[in-house]
C-alpha cells in the first residue's frame, strides 16, 4: 500500500499548527465535532434540493466513545460521508476546506451554516493521537475507504468495509509523559465536561455511553455499574431561541448555569443582529462586584463562540475596560472557528461587533438610570469605580462615552446625583460645579473652605473615592460648566465684604503675611487674607492643578514622584486669633512664629495631612497654655 506525502506547505502548517496554534490540547475535541456536525448539515442540504432523499433530524448524531483498554477514542458521526478523493481533498491537503468550499456553493439556504471553513482543525487531533484513522463512506457510494496518518510522515488510503453512511475516527491516543497527561480524553467525565465547555449547543444530539450505579436486583445495600447512553449536549441555545419564549427565571438559570456571578444580574439584555455582521448576544449586569475584580487575576471579556461552538472563553477584545464588569456571550455565524486570538485582534467584524455592544452597554445603563434608579445605584455602588477609572484613562479619551453615568453624593439631596441634575438645578448666578473632596462625607461636611459656597446656598458633589477628582479633571466641563474645587485659590464668589475691604486688609496686613511666610519657608506659597472663612480661624487653599486630596493619594502611591500641591495659607481677619497675630506681629516676634506655626499645623490636621514634627507641635501647644 502506498504511502502518500504531504505537500511541504502543508507538511510545515501541521507542525506548527500542532505545537503552537491551539493552546490548549482539548480543543481537538470540539474540532473534531465541529467537522461531524458540518458532515450532518451538508446531508441536510442536499436533502433541500434532492427530492429523492428525506431528513429526520432524529436519525443523525455524533457519538463519542472512549477505550481506556485499547487507548483509543472514537468520534462518530451520521453525516454525508467522504469518498476518497474527499478524503485526498479534504485530508490530504491542510488547509483546505471541504466546509469552505461547500458553504460557497450553498450560501444562503434554509438559515443554517458551516461551522468549519479551514480544514486545519481535524489535524489537532494530532495533538493527542499517535495514530489518526478515518472511516468513512460517501452518501451514494457502494464502497468504504480508510485514512490514516501518524502526522507529518504522510498518509495512506485503502478500501475498507462499513455498513452505514457517515465517517468514524479513531484516535490512538498518546502515552502520558512527564510534562503531559493524556489519560483525561478517555475518561468519560472529563470527556463529558469538555463537550459541555465547547460544543453544548452543536444542534445535533453528542452521545455517550456514560457509566451510572444503581441497586443490585433483590438487594437495597449493594450497587452496581451500569452504563446508559446519554445525550451530553443541550443542543438548542437560549441566545437562539425567540424572546418572546424566555421568562427572567430563564436567563438567570443561563446566568448561574455558565457559572458568570454567584449573584443575582441587576439586568440582562438580549441582542439579535442581522445586518453587515451576523450575531446573537446575551449579556449580563452583575449586582456584585467579583472578590477579584481589582487583582491580576481577573480576566474580562466575553464568550465567544462560531456558530454555537465556543472559539474563546474570554474574549477580552469584544469589552473595553470601563465595561469589564460585563459578563455575557456572543455568537457570530461570520467568525472562522479556527482563529486565534492574534488574528482575533485584527478582525474588522469582530470590531464591529464590539463597537455595536459598547454602544448597547451603554444605552441600557442609560435607561437603567432613568426607569430604575434604584437599581442603577445599587450597580453604580459596586462598578462606579471602574466607570470613573473608564473616564481617567487614556487621558480621558472615553469622557463624553461615561460622564452622564457618573453620579456622587451632593451636599443638598444626601444622596447620589448625576451631573445632568446638578447642572440643571444650578442657580442662574453660578458660574461653577463645586465640588469637595474628603475621606468621608462627615470630614467634607466640617470643612472650613465650604462655609462661603454653603452660605451662597450652592450645592456642593462630595468626592471620596481616590479615583474622583482625578477623573473630573479629565471632564474639565459639562455642559460648559467647569468644575471648582472648595479649596481653590478663587471660588468665583463675591464674599459679603466688598473687593475694596479685601485689598485694603491684603495692603494694610502685607508685611505681617511676608513675615508668616518666611516662618513657614517652602512649605506654602502664600499667606493671604481668606475670603471664604466665616467662623474658623484658618485654612488652606491651593493655587494650581493638584489639589491637597490629590497630594495625598500620589504620596501613597508606590512610585511617589514627590508631587506636591501649591498650599495657601488662608487666614480670617475677622476672626479673634488674627487680632493675637496682629499683637505678636507688634510686640513679639517669636510668639507671632509660634501662632504661625500652630496654625499651619491645624491647617494641616484639618486636611487630614500629617504633622512634620508632633513633638514640636505639641510642645508649642504647652507654650501657649503656660
């Protein structure tokens, strides 16, 4: 018998296909059922234009059968057959498509379609066989024929005998070794629960003899080993079935079945697109944040599958990361089963589809926040976040896609409110969105620097996520309103006491502010009149971009540049402890730096920041008390 060679192309393809292509080795499986399911649908197609032949979709199936005596799996299938030069064609040469050709010819009939369209994915059986052996006899052909390769050397093909149309392949599987395991695709567990990974919703029955106990016959403490066929597949997507026929309990058991969250979604939302990109899609909203959201560990993305063959368990490329929360599957009858995730990254209709769901993402959180508030804010409590996170990165570059699903806690409602409602109850003489960041709301709430925007009766957004004020940086303006932090340098408020008043006390106190800050050196820019305080004595403001907040979550960064905020000192010269500066300043210098230095310390505890020198901050406490 002769041996026949592969074409070196195809000879060079199998090898690097076997050793690099697929990552995992059990993806073999779901090739070789994919093939077989391919095999079923061209009989039924010839079916739609042959009078002569009938199809009872319950006569056709694929059956899976492991040998653990011999070490060989079978993968069998009821389909259409190979003659031998389909077998020549189709095996002979890598790479070229049986599938592929035949969906050209049948494009657009009766709404099925070919799974596989490149014929490399039989020859990861390779990955886990020695041998590969292919039986199989053509739908109207008297005579059987056998294939058989042990990979690159080539194969043979001779006349063999089989009753029945359809093909069975044989795979010897390989001998464990030090650095893999084969003996898991002969267990029919794991065998079992590679189906149901890959292939649950391959619309043709997957059988298995499947080993189960019961009670010996006369006796109820004894057991044992039976074996009954079982359909391993559900077979029926839910993504494919009509809305109308699905209830909410439906999609939650999908939720909970695919293993997405050990919570309740929030919402779910079911997509069918027939357009210039053919897909179905059901994604889910988590109530929960995963324990794991934050860490390395986390992998977002969605489930991809071809045509209800899973091709990848995380397509991270079909989520951007401010939607990473996201759980949910996509199914596309145009994505090639055998593609990588290189080629995945390049692919215009999978970026197609991408775009279509983030804009999908996007429009139901919308309407999740209009129609179910409720809702929304329990959402917004776990993953507001990483929303904020969304609109920080990539120097803003997704702001106008997130800012209207921004909310934070306002100083008029106690409660979560957008920037669509701030701006639009703002007084018509506020030129500002105010806002005040904290650790917490108390702490923002005794803030000094508030008193003059809360007695103009203006409404302030707490900011105490770290995240926060670096994210409206990058929204600089909504609704042309620029945003204004309560410990800038100028609030664009006229206090009660008029301009004039201010500079003259700014003139007639300069030389005692110049000395204050030489006492303080480098640690402020300024010392100046306050127009903000009312009732406390001191404060501190900032001139420029970086705020005090924002000075204390970088200093608490691992890769600190030292980047610090430009600090005013502000002091109230209506306040009693100015008339004791003013003192000092006249008739004892070292006690006017004293004072100086306690309240620049008090500024500090204020901001929450911490004392360089506590000895020497308590120390001068006990001055002034003695």
């Amino acid at each position: 018998m002769e041996k026949m060679q592969f074409k070196a192309e195809s000879k060079r393809l199998l090898e690097m296909m076997v050793n690099s292509i697929y990552s995992q080795k059990e993806i073999f499986l779901r090739e070789l059922i994919s093939n077989a399911s391919d095999a079923i649908d061209k009989l039924y197609y010839k079916a739609l234009t042959d009078d002569e032949l009938t199809f009872d979709k319950g006569n056709y199936y694929i059956k899976v059968v492991p040998n653990k005596t011999d070490r060989t799996l079978t993968i069998t299938d009821t389909g259409i057959g190979m003659t031998k030069e389909d077998l020549e064609n189709n095996l002979g040469i890598i790479a070229k498509s049986g599938s592929l050709a035949f969906k050209n010819e049948n494009e657009a009939k009766d709404g099925h379609d070919i799974i596989g369209q490149f014929g490399v994915g039989f020859y990861s059986s390779f990955m886990v066989a020695d041998t590969v052996t292919v039986y199989s006899k053509a739908l109207g052909s008297e005579q059987a024929f056998k294939w058989q390769s042990q990979g690159t050397d080539g194969y043979t093909i001779e006349p063999c005998e089989k009753s029945d149309i359809g093909t069975e392949i044989v795979l010897a599987i390989k001998e464990n070794t030090e650095d893999e395991t084969y003996d898991e695709y002969l267990d029919e567990y794991q065998l079992k629960s590679i189906i149901k990974k890959y292939s649950d919703f391959i619309r043709y029955p997957i059988k298995m003899d499947i080993t189960a106990k019961r009670p010996k016959e006369g006796s109820e403490n004894e057991f044992e080993d039976y074996t009954e066929e079982q359909i391993i597949n559900s077979m029926v997507p839910i993504w494919k079935k009509n809305k109308n026929e699905l209830t909410i309990e439906d999609y939650e058991n999908f939720y909970k079945e695919k293993h997405y969250g050990f919570d309740q979604p929030i919402k779910h939302v079911h997509i069918s697109v027939d357009g210039a990109v053919r897909y179905n899609s059901i994604l889910f909203i988590p109530q929960n944040i995963p324990f794991d959201y934050y860490s390395k560990e986390f992998e977002k993305g969605l489930e991809l599958y071809s045509n209800g063959v899973l091709i990848m368990e995380k397509c991270s490329d079909l989520l951007p990361d401010y939607f990473s929360f996201v759980k949910g599957m996509v199914d596309s009858e145009d994505l090639s089963l055998n593609i990588s995730r290189e080629i995945l990254q390049h692919d215009r209709q999978l970026k197609l589809i991408a775009k279509n769901i983030n804009k999908k993402i996007k429009s139901e959180l919308q309407s999740l926040l209009k129609n179910e508030r409720d809702k929304y804010e329990q959402f917004y409590k776990s993953f507001g976040r990483q929303l904020k996170y969304g609109v920080y990165s990539d120097y803003g570059s997704h702001k106008d896609v997130l800012e209207d699903l921004l909310m934070f806690h306002s100083s008029k409602e106690k409660n979560l409110v957008t920037l669509d409602e701030y701006v639009d109850r703002m007084p018509e003489d506020q030129k500002y969105i105010y806002y005040a960041a904290g650790e917490s709301i108390d702490r923002i709430e005794k803030l000094p620097q508030a008193e003059l925007v809360s007695d103009k009766g203006y409404e302030m957004l707490y900011f105490t996520e770290d995240i926060d004020e670096f994210a409206i940086k990058m929204v600089g303006t909504y609704k042309e309103k620029e945003f204004k932090s309560i410990s800038s340098g100028d609030l664009g408020i006229e206090a009660d006491e008029s301009q004039e008043d201010k500079e003259s006390d700014e003139k007639e106190n300069k030389e005692l502010f110049d000395f204050m800050k030489d006492i303080l050196s480098d640690k402020v820019k300024d010392v100046r009149v306050s127009k903000r305080l009312k009732s406390h004595p001191v404060c501190l403001s900032t001139d420029g971009e970086v705020t005090i907040e924002m000075e204390k979550i970088l200093s608490a960064m691992p890769d600190n540049q030292n980047i610090k905020a430009d600090k005013v000192l502000e002091i109230n010269v209506n306040h009693e402890v100015f008339h004791s500066l003013q003192d000092a300043y006249e008739k004892d210098k070292e006690k006017l730096a004293l004072y100086t230095n306690l309240l620049y310390n008090q500024a500090l505890l204020i901001e929450g920041l911490p004392i360089q020198d506590p000895v020497e901050f308590t120390n001068n406490i006990c001055k002034v008390m003695v």
